[in-house]
DNA sequence: CTATCACTACTTTTT
DNA sequence: GTAGTGATAG
C-alpha cells in the first residue's frame, strides 16, 4: 500500500534540532516581557506556557511560531497550530504572515476537527473509506439516534435521545467504540444492553451513511493513526512543531492524537532518501509541543475536556519546561481584583494572581432588575449611553450563561433600535429550510446519506409521504442497498404512476447534480437544484409572510455558496459543507459591522471587548441549576464566571433580576453566590440586590439567607437609589410581542404615546422604510431611540 | 396524502 | 411558552 500526500512536500532539512535559538531576530521579541520572551525562545521537545487571562499568549504564540519560521528551523510546513474556532485560526495566520510575509504560506493552523477531517479525507481511499463522507452535526446524530430508538422501541426503557446522544459522545472521546463498550458492558441490565444495541447500530448507521460525526472525526484519526504507524509517521515526520491553543479544554482523545503525532518515527517507517535528520538508531526524534493554557479557564468538562491533561502535562513530559505568564495587559486592576477574588475560591487550583500596571480604572456597575426585561431595559440603556459617548457597539458584548436568556435581550434590543447580533444564536443553518437545502447538497455529494435523502424525498412537496417511503425502504432494505438506489428501481416497485414519475423526476435530478459534485460550483449545483425542484419558487407562491423569509433564507444561502467560491475558487461543493458543518460560534462574530454581540459565556472564551455586560448573575443560572449535581460543577461554573469577567478591558457590569420566567411560570430568583465573592467595594450598585425586591418595593430581602451577616451588598459610599415608581411602572410593563405598526410615519414634532414610557415628542428621524428610526423626548422616561415599524406607539 | 388540533417535554454549556 | 409529536378528520 502506498500513501501519497498531495501537496506534502518530501522530508525538509531539519538544520538545527532542538538546539539554541539565539538567533531568532529582536524585532520579533520587542514589547515583550521576560516570561514572554523566554516562551518565545525556548527549543525543547516541550513546552508548557501556563497563560493566565489576557497574558498576551496568541502574541506569544505567533511570534513563537514566527521565530521558528525566520531562523528557518523549521519549514512552514513542518508547524500544526491547533486553536479552538476558525476565526483565531485565521488571525493567526494573518498575525503570523505580518511578521514574517509569505514565509506563512503552507502551515497548517486549524481546529482539531478540521485538521482531522484534512487528514481523513486524504487518507480515506486507502483505508476502503469514501472521501466524500459527510458530517453529522449533533441534529443529525440525534435524528438517526431518534430513529433507532423508534425501531428498537427502547425508550421504554428510560433511553432519551439526549441521554444516548449524550452518552456516545462521551464515550467516544473516551476512544471507546461500540465494541469495545460491549467488552466491559454489563449484558444482564436491559438497560446497558438496550443502550448497547443502539450504540452498534448508531455506529453501523453512521458507517452505512459514509458520515462521521464530530467525535468520530477525531477519534477515527486516532484509530487511524494507531492502525496504521506507516500512516502515522507521515505526519510525525512532516509536522517538526506541533502547537496546541486551549489546552486546558482537550479531551481524551484530542490528548491522544496529540501523543500520536509527537510520537518518534521508527527507523523501518523512515524512507530511505529523507533529508531529516537521523537519531543514531536511525529514528527520527519527536517533533516539539509547544501547549498553552490556563486550568482556570476550564469550561468544557462537559464535553469531555479533562483538566488533568494540562495539569499532568509535566509528568507526561518529564522533560517540559513550564512557563507562567501572570502579567495581565487587558483588563483594569479592579476587574483584575474581581476574577482574582472569584477564582480564588476553587481551592485544587495552583495559585496564580494577575496583576496589570494599567491601573485601577472604574468600579464594576451593578444593577438588580426586577423581571429579565428590566434588567435588558438596564443594559440596551447602558449600551446606549456609552454609544453616545463615543464607544463603537463593536467594543461592547452582552454575555448569557444560557441560550434562552437572549430572548428578552433581544426584544428589548430591537425596541431600543440598537444593532445587535447573536453569533451561533441565529442558527442559520439550524433553519428548517436550510437544512433542507443542505441535505440536498449533502445527498448529491454522498448517496449512501439515507438520512439527507429521507429529509428532502417530500420537499418540497411531491406526493411521497409515509407509505411511499416506507416501500421503497422497504426495497433498500432488501436488497442492501442505499435509499437513493432503490429511487433509481421506482418502476419495479409497483407504485401509481403519478408517484413514480415524482420520484423518476428526483432521482434524475440528484443523479444529474451528483455527475457534476466534484467538478461544478457549489452555487450552480444548488441553483440547479432549486430550480429544478421549484422550492423557492413554491415559497414564493403562497401569500404566507413566514415562507417568503424562507425563500430569502434560501437566497443568503446561494448567496453563501457564491462567496464560498469567491474566497475558495477551487472549492468543491464536500469542502463547502465541511466548512459549514465545522463552523463555531465564534466563527460568526464580526468585530467591523456596527453591532453589539450577545453570547453564552461558552462562546465568549477568547475574545475580549472594551465594555462588558455579565448578566443573570443568579443562582440556579450561574451556577446553572444542571451543574449542582456534578462533582466539580459549581467550580466548573466558576470558572465561567471567571472567563466572563476576565474578558473585560475597561468597563463591566454585572446584571442579574429578581424573578426569571422558564418553563412558562415565573420563579423569585438569588443573587449567585459568585457575586458575594467579589468585594464589595469593587461594586457600585445602581440597584442593589439587597434593596430591591420583586413587587419594587424598597424592603431589604433577604439574600441567601445571610442578610444580617455582614450584609456584604449594603455598602457605605454609593447607596442604591430607591426605585423610583416611573421606573418600577415600565419595568414590568414591557410585553413580550414583538408589533407592526404597518407603515406608520413620524416626522419631528409629532407627539407619540409609548406602551411603556408614556407620551413624548419626536426630536428627529433617520433611516429609511422599515428601518426609520425615531428619537423621542419622553416627558418622564428621557431621551430613547425606537425603531417605528415595531415599538409599542401610536401618534396623538 | 395533508391539515388541524391537542398534548407533552423541554432549557446548560458546543465542535 | 413552545416546538415537536401524534391522532383525527378532510
């Protein structure tokens, strides 16, 4: 067997091992300090860079790499970056092609995932596997894991979708397959058994499809990796620098393939005209690991991130050499002081204290609101003001430790007409409508995809329902074969003949766009595809609004196709679906476009803004109620907590209400025990929590219990103001609908009554149709600016 | 085969 | 409060 590696270009001369470095050139090293330095300049088989919060590690890294890159020790492609999203991937690239020029060509900085799926897909056609297999995204698993279910009717034994979807993956990146499971499994529990049998076939679905889902992507490599050292050592002996991003949040298996490609090279894997530098047994040595992390940053437990990878890093390194950096150059002293105090409290942590010479800067703003409106009221005011002042929307982020507490920030957002965006909020590509183009796209890539094609057989609609489908299923079943073959017998199946010309029509059509998959763009297959089918046409065609949104989704998404290509212009249509299916929030976010952002704390990690606003501060959500029963779960919560203020350079603000509504009823809420670990004095309470209760009242209420005890929210300079009855009025006023007010217009000196602030004089217009804006001068509630289609107005 | 209505489980975080 | 499911009628 004999594997080529397109684009690998043979074994490079290695001209130093891991020798001095003095050379690496001053301009690289200007600014830095000497923890930095010395992490920039270190030679070693490995490094562990411990980078505290805003330590100024992605500096670090990018002038490591660019080091290596200038005294040519090493080739660029001889360096594997490992970041956590797409987009720090691509800024370090650019980082790095802005010290050292086009010497940056032909590394390779990705994610695991993607890195995985490059490796795989150059290597599937040796291994029997197709090359165009596709991605199962966690709705896909869940569809295919729902469907087994159904056929093995075990959920009367207790087995969710969410439990075995949930369950697999762990074990997964554990690195434990189906039979292996079935090895240690306990066959006498129904349950383990049942859990068993819909793990084989899961994994046997996945395989019939020719889909990996996203734990497969690494550990198939691993199994790969493992299976075939031949296979293995192509990567050993290409990637000489291998550096990992976030090593704090690897899992086990992300661990593994670590191991595998910082491996030796066994002498009979050397080929025989190598350039690479021998060890005197003929071995070539392991490559360098550089990783870089921080423990308490740690956030991922949930997804198999196992802390202890970073913090044994020493003893699976006993040569490693460890580096902190401690000085912080992002944040205020005051945040600083916050995350320190917070942090602190995880008691099995090394010590590590930030410290900044930027000064103290101002004191954290709290405010308790009264519902999760009142508290979006707090912040799109707040966001407003510093807009005012001068702060581009574009430095500031508003930070949710779930997904469903965007919703009353958005409303209120879109109330106040402030620009925002939901960075893996929006879930484009979670929309029905997408993902019925997609599994179009995936079905002309991949026929063996059953599930794509199931999604699509009666989309849009052409008279293929349960029965039809069932038969031909039936007949796939039978013979062995993908569903998409059994289309291709529809006149032997015995169907009416209206039926049997639709499919005819389908199977055709797939056929035609699949001849063309490797060759054509991405845009011109899914525009034959939607023409031919009608769908966007049919979305037109009705009168309902929700379906011409639809048939504009489709659009951005043809529009996406053709971008694709303009950034790729040999990108294939496979290339094109990897990049959607490996998308991460993060990926989303654009820091040019005029508008704030509203993330989980998950998505935050990484990033850092000017201003930012930590809200929902409560106990039950940070710490989330889901993570009381884990060991580590409120310590894990912490840290998030701490990832959260920690990404603040000048301003935050911590937010949280006194009654939050899930599950349709609405509950009192806490203060979370995160917010008295601050110090008090670092606090300056617009409202406090301590003074405010949730009829608006003034009463102190009690907080956790220990309202007597020193009560650490009373503070003596800044006194909370009483809420004021205005305030209390609208704050619990505010509805969740969104309006229409049609095309209602406005112009200056128009008076207007607002559902919630009462009757006020227009002051000024701007924007044009839907998106005209009006400035008001409310009589009592101050200036606000209202989008007019939408706010709740009327002219007098 | 499709449309409508009632019912229930659901919200932790993500590649 | 709602998305997704399942039963029933058209």
């Amino acid at each position: 067997m004999s594997f080529v590696l397109d684009g690998f270009e043979p074994d490079h001369p290695t001209t130093s091992s891991f020798g001095g470095s003095s050379e690496v050139d001053e301009r690289l090293l200007a600014g830095l300090n000497p923890q930095q330095r010395e992490a920039v300049l270190y030679r070693g088989r490995a490094l562990l860079i411990v980078a505290g919060a805003g330590s100024g590690k992605t500096s670090v890294l990018t002038r490591r790499i660019a080091g290596l890159l200038d005294t040519r020790e090493a080739w660029p492609s001889q360096i594997l970056a490992i970041t956590f999203t797409n987009k720090a991937a691509a800024e370090m690239r650019e980082r790095i092609h802005g010290l050292v020029g086009d010497a940056a060509q032909g590394m390779w900085i990705s994610t695991f995932h993607s890195a995985c799926v490059r490796i795989l897909r150059r290597q599937a056609e040796a291994f029997g596997l197709s090359p165009s297999f596709t991605i199962y995204d966690s709705a896909d698993s869940r569809a295919l894991i729902k469907r087994i279910l159904k056929e093995l009717e075990a959920d009367t034994l207790g087995l969710t979708v969410s439990s075995v979807a949930g369950r697999i993956s762990k074990l997964k990146n554990e690195l434990t397959d189906a039979e292996s499971f079935a090895r240690g499994a306990n066959v006498d529990d129904p349950k383990e058994s049942a859990f068993l049998e819909v793990f084989r076939r899961y994994s046997e679905g996945l395989a019939r499809a020719k889909a990996f889902d996203f734990d497969d992507l690494i550990a198939q490599t691993v199994y790969l990796f493992r299976a075939f050292p031949e296979v293995a050592a192509l990567y050993q002996r290409r990637f000489r620098y291998v550096l990992v991003d976030e090593y704090q949040d690897t899992n086990h298996a992300q661990y593994a393939l670590i191991r595998e490609l910082v491996r030796a090279v066994k002498p009979q894997n050397v080929p025989a005209d190598t350039r690479t530098r021998l060890e005197a047994d003929g071995s070539i040595a392991p490559a360098s690991l550089t990783v870089v992390g921080d423990s308490d940053q740690s956030i991922y437990a949930f997804r198999g991130a196992d802390i202890r990878n970073i913090v044994e890093f020493e003893r699976d390194f006993p040569e490693a050499k460890t580096i902190l950096l401690e000085q912080n150059y992002r944040s205020t002293q005051n945040i600083l002081d916050a995350a320190n105090a917070v942090i602190g409290n995880n008691f099995d942590r090394t010590a590590k204290n930030l410290f900044t010479t930027i000064g103290a800067g101002d004191k954290i703003t709290g405010y308790t609101g009264y519902s999760a409106h009142d508290e979006a009221q707090f912040v799109a005011d707040e966001i407003d003001k510093l807009r005012t002042a001068g702060t581009s929307l574009n430095d500031m982020a508003v930070f949710v430790r779930t997904n469903s507490q965007t919703r009353p920030l958005e409303e209120i957002f879109i109330r106040s007409a402030l620009p925002y965006r939901i960075p893996g909020g929006t879930k484009f590509f979670e929309r029905a409508e997408i993902k019925d183009a997609m599994a179009y796209l995936i079905q002309v890539v991949n026929p063996a995809d059953d599930l794509a094609l199931r999604r699509v057989l009666n989309v849009p609609r052409r008279g293929i329902g349960p029965a039809t489908e069932a038969t031909l299923q039936a007949h796939a079943d039978r013979e062995g074969m993908p569903l998409r073959d059994a289309l291709r017998d529809v006149e032997q199946l015995g169907l009416g003949p209206k039926v049997t010309g639709a499919i005819r029509t389908l199977v055709d059509l797939l056929d035609e766009a699949s001849g063309q998959a490797l060759t054509a763009a991405p845009a011109d297959i899914f525009a034959l595809l939607m023409e031919r089918t009608g769908y966007v046409t049919g979305l037109r065609a009705t009168r309902d609004a929700q379906d011409e949104a639809r048939a504009e989704n489709l659009e951005e998404l043809l529009a996406q196709t053709k971008e694709f290509r303009k950034q790729n212009p040999e990108g294939t249509l496979i290339e094109f679906l990897t990049n959607v299916a490996l998308l991460a929030a993060a990926d989303e976010i654009d820091d040019t476009d005029g508008s704030v952002s509203i993330m989980t704390l998950h998505t935050a990690k990484g990033l850092e803004y000017d201003t930012v606003f930590l809200t929902g501060i409560e106990e039950g959500l940070l710490p989330h109620q889901m993570s009381a029963g884990e060991p580590g779960g409120v310590q894990e919560e912490r840290r998030l907590f701490y990832v959260g203020v920690t990404r603040a350079k000048r301003r935050l603000f911590f937010s949280l209400a006194m009654q939050r509504s899930q599950f349709g009823d609405t509950t009192v809420a806490l203060p979370s025990r995160y917010l008295q670990e601050v110090p008090a004095e670092l606090i300056e309470w617009r409202q406090s929590p301590g003074f405010a209760n949730s009829r608006g009242g003034s009463q102190p209420r009690a907080l956790n219990a220990r309202r007597d005890s020193g009560d650490r929210f009373s503070y003596g300079t800044s006194l909370p103001p009483a809420p004021n009855r205005e305030k209390r009025e609208w704050a619990n006023a505010v509805t969740a609908k969104v309006r229409d007010n049609g095309d209602l217009t406005l112009a200056t000196g128009d008076r207007i009554r607002h559902a919630d602030f009462g009757e006020g004089r227009v002051t000024g217009v701007t924007g044009q149709g839907p998106k005209s804006i009006a400035e008001v001068l409310f009589d009592t509630a101050g200036r606000k600016k209202l989008l007019i289609k939408i706010a709740p107005i009327e002219k007098l």
